[in-house]
C-alpha cells in the first residue's frame, strides 16, 4: 500500500517564474503538482494566459492533481467563499477551475472557506451553500470533488474553520443544504497539528472521508524533518487508515516552506522517509 507525492508549486520553487516551476518539478523528479489559483486576483484569466498555465504542465509531463478556485491568497485572503463582496467573483473562477481540471485530468479542486466578518455570518452561511453547491455541480460533471480545508487559528484567526470536526460538520451541513455528494476534506496536517489536534486519532477516525492530504512539520512550516512531527509514522497510518494510491487518492501534496529559502535544499528527507 503506497502514498504518492505531488509538489505544490506556488509554495515551492518560488525562485524561479510560475511557468518555470513545473519544469524544475520534473528535473527533480516530481511527475506531479498542485497549486493555489495561479492568476493572481483575475477571476477570469485571459485564454491565452490558461493555455500558458496548462502547457508548462503539459511541456513538462507533469500530472495536476490539485488546484485552488479563486482565493486571492496573493493578497492575503483565506478564500473567497463566503465573502459577499466577492461572490461573483468567486462563481466566475468557477468554470475557469473545472475548465483546467478537465483539460488536465485534476480532480481535486480546493475552496478555501474565507474569513469570518462580524455581524454577517448568518449571510455567509448561506453563502457557503449557494457558493459550493455551484462548485460541487460544476466538478461533478467532470468527476471531480470541491474540498474543505481548515486552517490554524495562529495564522489565520478570523478562519471560522480551524479543526477536523468543524470541517467535517460545515461539509455535512452543505452536502445535506446543497444536495452534494463530491465535497470531501482537506486535511492538512500542518494546520491541524498547529491546532494541537491528534493527527493520529485523526488519521484513524476520518482517512475515509480525506479527499486529499497535504504536509509541512511545525512550527516553522518547513520540510519534514526540519520539526516535530514524525512524518515515518504518519505516512504509516495514513496508509494503514486506507488513504493509498491502490485506494483511487493517496496523494499527499507537499505545501512547505523550504528552511534554506532554496526548494532543491529540501528534498533529503524523502530518501529516508519514503
């Protein structure tokens, strides 16, 4: 039973131009990537600027497996789903997302939850249903599933969803509201960890309903080794959990931060751990 590696590229190779990075990917022995919305804050990229995207991809015969709807992390937004300011905006990045999952094969496509704002969290809970219940139809007509993601109160205190068990009930509840069978959880074991939660207990309770996993040690968000998480271990229950390659998902996304700035500097621990 194996786990697969993929390489999230707007964290890592961030020295080199984004249509550069899947090509040093591939020399460093990567067939696969994933990444955050890669056109800054346009919700609707020029053709010319998706062709561009997908044919570095294709150029470098490196696979997606995982791609973010508009989030505006470039500008420091935590997602745009419930934002009532940018719902259009949010909805337009819609068919743009499936539209690369498609031509690529991608079939897992995040949407990050977005802020809390005080005094409209009724509206954004509304929102959140309205929003991802267009994502989850869209992805659905290509086999693909919309996950949830939470996130570390440290880093992003206004984040509503910050545990496995809130994750997990908001997608429950939007399911039900949305009538959606494709939204599954993110599980980042960096933010959880950060959270003092039990990555094991996690692990062995909830694997089942991981769409995909993505890691960095703590507290410094770097390469497994660099801290305290004992990654031999948790590959070992991810796949003991039935979260493998052989199970259809096994993919785990590498989301760190390089502790040398230099993401070729990083790669040693995957010799010994993998």
């Amino acid at each position: 039973m194996t786990l697969r590696f993929d390489i999230n590229l707007s964290i890592l190779f961030t020295e080199l131009p984004l249509l550069e990075r899947p090509a040093a990917a591939r020399a460093a022995g990567f067939t696969a990537a994933e990444f955050w919305w890669p056109f800054g804050t346009e919700a609707v990229p020029a053709d010319k600027d998706v062709d561009a995207f997908v044919g570095a991809l294709d150029d470098a015969g490196v696979a997606l497996v995982g791609l973010n709807f508009l989030d505006d992390l470039s500008v420091g937004a935590k997602g745009l789903v419930t934002d009532p300011d940018n719902a259009q905006r949010f909805r337009d990045s819609i068919d743009v997302a499936v539209g690369i999952a498609e031509r690529t094969g991608c079939r897992n496509l995040n949407a990050l939850y977005g802020n809390r704002i005080e005094g409209r969290i009724d509206l954004q809970k509304d929102l959140a249903v309205e929003n991802l219940a267009a994502a989850t139809a869209a992805a659905s007509r290509i086999g693909a599933t919309v996950l949830l993601e939470a996130l570390n109160a440290i880093e992003s205190p206004a984040y509503p969803i910050t545990s496995t068990a809130a994750a997990l009930a908001e997608i429950d509840r939007i399911s039900a509201a949305a009538g959606a069978t494709n939204l599954a959880f993110l599980c980042d074991l960096y933010h959880l960890a950060r959270m003092d939660e039990d990555l094991f207990a996690t692990i062995a309770a909830h694997a089942g309903r991981f769409g995909h996993v993505q890691i960095a040690d703590i507290p410094a968000r770097g390469e497994p080794d660099s801290g305290a998480l004992d990654f031999s271990a948790l590959f070992k229950a991810l796949t003991e959990a039935g979260y493998t390659a052989e199970s259809g998902r096994g993919w785990v996304g590498l989301e760190y931060k390089p502790s040398t700035g230099i993401t070729t500097d990083s790669f040693e621990w995957m010799e010994s751990l993998i």
